[in-house]
C-alpha cells in the first residue's frame, strides 16, 4: 500500500484535502514514550494514539490507516524507519498527514509542553479536529472535473481483436477485445483521450456469467499477450480472464523511440525527453485506467464477481489502484512477486543483482573441489568479474576465437552477453545457474576439450 512519491514541503505538515473524515499525523523521535503519555491526556476525545514497535510495524500502520479513514490517529513511527520510507507511506491516500519530529525532553514537564506542540502542529496542518474548527470555514466541497468518459451498460461491446492472433491449441478459446477511452491527463477536464486496450480470453464451454479476473503483467514494457494466444491450458480455472494493455504499451497509445524502436538505448531517452505526453505515463494513471476498466465493465455486469491478480511491476499498479479506489467495485486481489512500494525504481537494480551474482558465486568456497579450483584465480568472485570485463572490451581471448557473435558490434551480440552472463544473475532455471562456475573456468581455459563443451 506504500508507494511513489510524496514531496514533503519546507514545513514539518501539510494538509491535503480529504475524501473522508479522519485525520493522519506521523511523529518520530526517541523521546515518543514521554510525550504519547502526555499527548494522551490533552487530545481531543476519540483522537486514536499508538506507538507502533518495529516487529509488527506494517500491521499497525495498516490498522492505523484503516481508522484514519473514520477518526483522527497520531501514530508514533520507529526511528529505525527510513525517512523517505515515512514519505511514501499515505502517498494516494485521501488524508491529510503530516511528519512531526519530536523535540528531546528532560522532564515530565517538557513532555507536556512537546505534546501541546504536536497539537498545535496538527491543528495548523488542519490533522485534528475538523476542518470547521481549524480554519473557521466550512470545507470546500467543489473539485476539478476530469477529463474521464462514464460508461453505462452497453457501452461496452466486445469484437474481433486488432492484434492478428494465430490459430490456437484450444478450439474452445475465445479471444475478444475492446478498447475504452481514457483521459491523458485526469487532472485536465479538457484533457484529450487515449485508448486502453483490453483482451478477453473466455472458454466457450463454460458459462458466460463467470468470475473476472483481470491480469497484470510484470515488466513493463510488453503487452500481457502477443501474436500466439496461450496454449490450450491457459485457462484452468473457471474464469474470464481480462488482459489490458498498460498505458503507454501495445494498444494503448504506445509509447516508442522517434524511430518507431521498442529498444531503450541512449539516443531513444534523449528523444523520449522532449515528449510532453511522457509525463502523464505514471503508475497512477495506470492505476486509474485500470479502475476505469473496471468500472466499465462492472457496470455493463453488475452481478459479475470481480478480481484482480498482479505479477512483479504489475503488483505496484494495483497497490496504487487499491488505494485511490478504497471503494473499488472488486471482490479480491492476488499479488505475486510484489515489488517493495517504497523503492519502485531500478536505481538500485545494477547494485542489487550484482549482490546476488556475488552470494552465489561465493557458495563455490563451500565445495573443496570448487574451491580449489578457483584458487590459483585468486578466487572465483575476482574471476568472473575480470571475464565479464574482458567480454565487454572484446579483450577476451577464448570469445574472440571461438565465439564471435558474442564480441561483435553492439547490438545483437550485446544482447547475447547479457543472455548468457546474466544466468548468474536472474536465471530461474537451477541448473543453467549451476553451469555457470563451470563455464566460466573453461572459458578463461580455452583448452580443445572446453571449446566444444562451451
């Protein structure tokens, strides 16, 4: 539920118009016990206040945010947690928060005073009491129209698919689809439109009124089907599956390099740069053309059961999703291989795999064999990553000799490498990860006996 980015202001709160009563106020400090003790003997009656321990951190910040939407809630955070971790906790929500530093105290006194000043804080940033009482006015209740299309039943109608699908296994698998029109800009009410493209998968065997169950595929990048439909055990379960094109791929309103290339190089960034559109590709507009699917749909099958199942990146989308749309018409969610919300970037992606390449390769020191082996090498760990330089700089030896669509011009053979090397690094399949100490130590060997073994 936590994700993307809140800029906190040059002020330690800030108030953001709310969608439901209920209030949201983080402090952070050493002295918490003090001042909580304080704080609750001076808050407004029903105000909820809890210490959350970092053991059962997230359940509590769930429990907290859950009350939030009904009543006022100081929560005091562990300073074990990261501050831009505190930043993108209610990101989406409609609450209004705040961050409150807690100033050190001496005596039972002071606590006393640094509670009166946590309320003074959140009273300024309108986070106790209601919004009558803090600014004298009533809360203003008109908000910017968007931009979005409603849809009534019959609006949606299925037909033949745009994509050229080729014949399927299964005889009974029925591929429809639909496009529905979504604003560019949601914030704009003038906004122009842009397709979002959904695919239906249904088995024509089974009834028509069964369970939908949208899915979204990690990446991004690709759409969640291509040319060849599944094959003939695709559809296991007794469902429709409903397959959209995230924004920006595939059928809705893709996004390219000038030259029409899918291929994120350099020269394509640098392009993409001057795009004006680019910056309303975000995950919550993904999220909000995910919820206008849904809607539409849901309000052409009122009775039908909705859910929704997410992989990877795709799990990112539907945090958003279930936290602007608390309300959300859908019966459940399935999220797997979830993206950690508080750092949905690759910044760290080089780093990271890199770790994990290391931690594998050091497991080769638990075998004597393995081990000794790599000794003379000054360990396998300083090996592969000299093999990986040399490959790079077209300076090795074996590669260059023997294997040439790996060293030559970038492009394919750059693909290839990442292919190959890239299996001590993100392989799924135990075996080809296993080979890689082996391959590398005959590559660096070169003997007559390796080359066909390689």
């Amino acid at each position: 539920f936590f994700f993307g980015v809140l800029m906190m202001p040059s002020c330690p709160c800030a108030a953001r118009t709310p969608s439901k009563p209920g209030l949201l106020a983080l402090i952070t400090g050493r002295h918490a016990p003090e001042v909580l003790s304080e704080l609750r003997k001076v808050a407004p009656g029903g105000v909820v206040i809890t210490d959350v321990t970092m053991g059962d951190f997230w359940p509590q910040v769930f429990a907290g945010l859950e009350q939030a939407h009904q009543r006022d809630v100081v929560l005091h955070v562990p300073d074990e947690v990261p501050a831009d971790a505190l930043q993108r906790i209610v990101t989406g929500l409609r609450l209004p928060m705040c961050v409150i530093p807690l100033k050190a105290v001496g005596s039972s006194r002071e606590a006393h005073r640094e509670a009166q000043r946590v309320l003074r804080e959140a009273r300024r940033a309108k986070l106790v009491g209601t919004h009558a009482q803090a600014t004298g006015k009533p809360e203003p209740t008109s908000q910017k129209q968007s931009a979005a299309p409603t849809y009534h039943a019959g609006d949606v109608v299925w037909q033949k698919c745009k994509r050229n699908y080729q014949a399927s296994e299964n005889p009974h698998l029925e591929i429809h689809c639909v496009t529905i029109k979504v604003p560019l800009d949601y914030g704009d009410p003038n906004s122009k439109l842009i397709d979002f493209h959904v695919t239906r998968l249904r088995d024509t065997r089974l009834p028509k009124d069964l369970p939908h169950l949208w899915g979204l595929q990690g990446g991004p990048g690709t759409p969640p089907i291509g040319d060849k439909p599944p094959p003939a055990d695709a559809l296991p379960l007794p469902i429709v599956w409903l397959l959209p094109d995230q924004r920006g791929i595939g059928l809705s309103h893709e996004k390219s390099c000038a030259n029409g290339s899918q291929i994120l190089d350099e020269e394509c960034v640098e392009g993409l740069r001057h795009d004006d559109e680019l910056k309303h590709f975000t995950v919550s507009n993904t999220a909000r053309d995910l919820h206008m699917g849904i809607s539409a749909l849901s309000t052409a099958n009122p009775k039908t059961r909705t859910f929704v199942m997410a992989t990877s990146y795709g799990t990112l989308v539907v945090n958003r999703y279930m936290v602007l749309y608390p309300n959300s018409p859908i019966q459940g969610v399935i999220l797997d291989s979830v993206v950690d919300p508080t750092r949905p970037h690759f910044a760290y992606y080089d780093k990271e795999t890199s770790d994990v390449a290391t931690s594998f390769l050091q497991t080769c020191n638990l075998s004597p064999a393995c081990k000794a082996k790599w000794a003379p090498e000054g360990g396998i760990v300083p090996a592969f990553q000299e093999t990986l330089a040399q490959v790079a700089a077209k300076t090795q030896s074996c590669v260059n000799t023997h294997f040439p669509a790996l060293s030559g011009p970038e492009g394919a053979s750059r693909i290839k490498r990442k292919a190959l090397f890239g299996q001590a690094v993100e392989s799924f399949q135990y075996y080809e990860r296993m080979a890689v100490p082996a391959f590398i130590y005959r590559l660096r060997r070169c003997s007559a006996d390796d080359v066909p073994a390689l």
